[in-house]
C-alpha cells in the first residue's frame, strides 16, 4: 500500500543540510532548491544558497552532490530490481536510465 501524502511542508523538521540531500536526490535543478529552501535561510541568503550548491567545496555542494548520487543509485537500483521481475517495460525503463547518465 502506497504511503498516504499529508499537505504539510515536505519540509517541515528538516535541517537545510537534509532538505539539500534529498532535493539533491530528486535531481532537482539548483534554482528550484533554492527557492524551496530560502524559507529555511537568513533574508538575502537564498541567492548565495544558489552560488553555494554549485561551487565545489562548499558544504551545500557536497550535500546535493551526495544527494544526487544517492539518487541515482537508488534509481538504478529500483530499475535494475524491475527487469529481474520482469514488469512491464522495465528493461527499456534501464537501457533509457543508463544512456540518460552516458551522456553526462
């Protein structure tokens, strides 16, 4: 059974640290992270926020960084488990994710 979705803010308890990861997880683009977190920082510091999630070394960096790997894999994992279940349209759900990344 699938979990039931509430309306509160999906980021409600979270640190800006763990919002960071898991955006970073649902590949989301750095603008949208952003502006999703702004309410989570200082005034005036969701354009750094911005700068921060791009530049290398930077603790946001990392975070997303981490997230976006983290996503992948369990991305592939999932896929890779649907082809060895053999459910509809997996194995072309897989070759489509692997080339998506090749292209990178």
């Amino acid at each position: 059974m699938k979990e039931e979705m509430n309306n509160e803010r999906i980021l409600d308890g979270m640190t800006v640290k763990e919002a960071i990861v898991r955006y970073g997880e649902l590949q989301l683009p750095y603008e949208q992270v952003a502006r999703l977190v702004a309410d989570m920082v200082e005034t005036g510091h969701a354009l750094s926020l911005h700068e921060k999630l791009q530049t290398p070394g930077t603790d946001e960096y990392e975070w997303y960084q981490s997230g976006f790997a983290e996503g992948n894999l369990k991305l592939n994992i999932n896929l890779e488990s649907d082809v060895k279940t053999n459910q509809k349209d997996a194995y072309r759900n897989l070759s489509a994710e692997r080339r998506r990344h090749c292209n990178y």
